[in-house]
C-alpha cells in the first residue's frame, strides 16, 4: 500500500528539499520504490539537489493539466533504479495546481505500484503548501532550533490536524513527526539556539531525527547529491537514523553534544 509522507515546515530556509531528497533517497536505499514530488511551482530546486535538472522535460504541471503522461515525467535516478522524481514547473504560478489534479496524480502513482510518495512541499501555507499535505499519510514537519521556525511550525500542527483529507474525514488529522535540522549543541551550550527538549516541549512532539549544522549538507547540496549519500559526514548519517526511525527501528540521537574539552583545553583556555 502507498504512503504518502508530506516534508513542511512553516518558515523557508530550514532544509525541506533537502530533507526530501534524503528521504527519498534513504527510502530507495531500502529497496523501496520512492516517488519524490516538487510542489514549489515556480521555484524549482529539488531536482537541483538531485542531479536531475538537465533531465527534466516535462514537469508536475503538465501532468496535472494532461500535457504529459505521468511516465513521460518521471525522472529516475541515476543512482537508485526505485526512485524517480517529479520537478515542479519554473514558468506558471502556483494556481496551475488544482487539488483534483494532485489527486490524480497520486492515485496514478499508487497504481504503479510506488512505497513512498515524498512530497517536498513549499514553505508557509500558500496553495502549494496546502496541497502537499492535502492528501498526506503522514508528515515530516522540518524545523529550526529558533523561535520564529518553531512558532511557524506550530502553525503547520494546526493546518495538519483540521484542513487535510484525514481531518475532514475524522480520523484526527495526518499524525506528524519533528525533524531538527542545523542543530549546532555549542551553540546551545552558549544560548544562542533552542535545545532538543525546548524545542519538543513547545510543539509538544519527540523528534525523529536531529540533523547537524555541517559544511557537507551544502557541499552535496552544490554537488547535486543528497547528502545521506555522503556516509562519513555526520549529516548522511543522521538522515539515515531519522529514517530507520521513521520505519519503526530504534536508534539513538548522535551529533547532539558538544565535544568536552581537555584538561589542558580547560586550564588554558586553547
């Protein structure tokens, strides 16, 4: 059976193309069949950080409009033969998506037989953003430690639990999980970021993964790589406990100390 899992969050800028392709990609890894969904009309990035963007044809609109078929769209990965990619159109308007024509194009994909439908949803709460839940099973709600993206990501809770399919039809909403990302725990030693625990007790939700504020996240990102591909860095690693989690395993939360300093680094301050 298809699941659909919507990446959101209420504030731009916290890592939800990237999430999406990480999970995406992590989910494939798994020998599942994956579709991943740019929703960001007009503002294309996924297949940027998919390596696919000299690939792209025909884009998610024309679906929807009957321009293409949908297996004239799909883009699969070079790199995993499960997981194929919908880019988002970069010349209409976000009211070229319509929700009877997202509905048909996920009703499509379940009938080839695809896992996973990742839909990487645009920030804030505009058509595109409505949509990408709209039709949700679950959600991964991205969030920064800081205030401002934790108190949009309450928001996006809200919109979860009362404006989506399963909410209208009484099943209380598309249950959601937290996914921390740029986490740095030095600066939330200093008091310049809010910590695991404030932030779970404020949206009152465990989070699923934390991922580290690391160079390698946009390194791959520039590379047109996810960066769950890059296994030594501490972010790949962290996306791909977020997902084990996400299938029900358990691991622990790495990356979320800061490194103790020495005797010496103590006494001298160096």
């Amino acid at each position: 059976m298809t699941e659909t899992i919507v990446v959101t969050s209420g504030k731009g800028g916290v890592g939800k193309t990237t999430t999406s392709a990480s999970l995406a990609t992590g989910l494939a890894q798994r020998g599942r069949k994956v579709a991943v969904i740019d929703f960001d009309v007009g503002l294309r990035n996924l297949d940027l950080i998919m390596g696919c963007e000299r690939r792209v044809v025909y884009d998610f609109v024309n679906v929807i409009h009957q321009e293409a078929t949908l297996r004239q769209a799909l883009i699969r990965d070079k790199r995993h033969e499960t997981l194929h990619v919908l880019a988002a159109s970069q010349t209409r308007d976000k009211e070229a998506l319509t929700r009877d024509g997202v509905q048909r194009v996920l009703e499509e994909l379940a009938a080839e037989g695809f896992d996973y439908i990742v839909c990487d949803s645009p920030a804030g709460i505009e058509k595109g953003a409505f949509l990408a839940m709209y039709f949700a099973d679950r959600a991964l709600v991205v969030v920064n430690p800081e205030v401002s993206s934790v108190r949009d990501s309450d928001r996006i809770l809200g919109l979860l639990a009362s404006k989506t399919r399963k909410a209208e039809s009484g099943e209380g909403g598309v249950p959601a999980h937290l996914l921390l990302t740029r986490y740095n725990p030095v600066r939330v030693e200093a008091g310049q970021m809010l910590g695991i625990r404030d932030v779970e007790e404020v949206l009152g939700l465990p989070v699923v993964g934390v991922i580290p504020e690391h160079e390698s996240v946009l390194m791959a990102s520039n590379q047109g790589v996810p960066v769950i591909l890059d296994e030594g860095s501490q972010a790949g690693q962290a996306y791909a406990d977020a997902i084990a989690r996400l299938l029900g395993e358990e691991r622990p939360l790495r990356f979320t100390e800061a490194p103790r300093k020495g005797l010496f680094k103590r006494m001298f301050g160096s």
